[in-house]
C-alpha cells in the first residue's frame, strides 16, 4: 500500500459523514492493557457487515460470527510482524478456539490467486478471507500530513481504519468493536487473556438471545 488512490476524495467525504467508521484515534490510551498493545475504546462501536471469501470459495460474512468474540486480524503474506505474531494467535486458537473465540485474518493487499496458494501450503491460526469481487478494499489516504489506509465498502463507505500490518480489532458477540491493536499484539499477557476470558463470558448471554447466529462451518480449525 504505498499510492495514494484516485477514490481517496470519496472516502474523506465518507469519513465526514458516516458514523460507522472506526477511527484508531478514540481509544484510551491510559487504559492497563497498553502494556500488551491493546487500546479500548471508551464504548464499543458497532462495526459494519463484512462480506469475503475463503480460499475454497466460501462466502463469509461477519454477521454469521454474532454470538462469538472475533479477532478481526489485518494481515499480509510479506509482513514481517504479521509472523510475529502468529505463535501468540495460534496458543489463543488452541485455548479458546473451542470456547466461542474465532481468528479471521483479513488479505485485501494480495492477489487472490497468491493467497489462495499461500493458504494451501501454509498453516495459519486464523481463517484466511479476502474480497473475492465483493467489493471490499484497503484504501491508502493522506490525512493531516499522515497516510492511514481504511477499509471500504462496495459503496466506496469507510468501516475501519487500517494503518498497517497487523492491525487487530477485537469484536464482542454483539458485532461490536470494543478495542484494536496496531502491530503484534502481546496476546500471552494477563490484561490481554483477562479481556478475551471476559468477554467469553459474556458471550454465553449472546448465544441464549433469540436470533443469534453462529455459522458453524466457519469455525476455527
């Protein structure tokens, strides 16, 4: 990601007046968790429909993970960090994979077809998504002399602030955003675990209410 896209004036304008996007911005900063790399936001915000691709030609909406905690995890195949972090993604796959926590990892930089060969011969501790021809992309855009990049919507709608690789925001079992973290995480510290483990718990209320869903044949490997 590193030119500024033609469409950049259309997100701007969709920034100014979507209250759906996520600006990294708006998080606490003071709050214990820092020290793990993770930041809350002072209330959660409801995140937008996501609609993407499996490598085996599954579509995959985000509205079908309601009832669990996701990991939205933003990755590339040639991100240095990204590998870092892996080990600490797959010991929380392997702990509570089986406890109502899903790992979606996000591509929308590479080819599809690099992904899909990326997929079959590499073991990842997320479910591995991308567009397909959806209409979702990463747009790359210049804002107060910065260059962030944002996730939109066929319509063009910015959802989610992108500002490299990894970024992670953690989605509760309503569908909404409750925190981020921008480069590794520190996912193995206890302010981290004690988060997930909470917001679990919570989720169990969730998957009782009428009208939650759960697909089960996107569940983690």
């Amino acid at each position: 990601m590193n030119r500024l896209f033609p469409q950049s004036i259309m997100i701007i304008l969709s920034l100014l007046i979507l209250n759906a996007v996520i600006p990294i911005q708006l998080a606490n900063a003071a709050d214990p968790l820092t020290q793990a790399n993770i930041y809350l936001y002072p209330k959660p915000h409801k995140v937008s429909d996501l609609v993407l691709k499996t490598p085996t030609g599954q579509t995959v909406s985000l509205n079908d993970y309601k009832g669990k905690v996701v990991l939205l995890h933003f990755w590339s195949i040639t991100c240095p960090a990204c590998k870092v972090e892996e080990p600490l993604l797959e010991n929380l796959r392997h702990t509570y994979g089986g406890s109502g926590l899903a790992i979606l990892g996000v591509n929308l930089v590479d080819p599809p077809a690099a992904i899909q060969k990326y997929a079959a011969t590499t073991r990842t501790p997320f479910s591995i998504l991308f567009d397909g021809g959806r209409g979702f992309s990463l747009k790359v855009v210049e804002m107060a002399g910065k260059r962030t990049s944002f996730l939109v919507n066929p319509n063009q709608e910015a959802i989610l602030e992108v500002p490299g690789f990894p970024t992670t925001y953690i989605v509760d079992c309503r569908g909404a955003a409750v925190g981020y973290s921008v480069g590794p995480a520190r996912w193995n510290d206890a302010s981290a675990q004690a988060l997930l483990q909470k917001l679990m718990v919570e989720s169990r209320t969730c998957m009782s209410q009428p009208g939650s869903r759960i697909d089960k044949k996107f569940s983690m490997r």
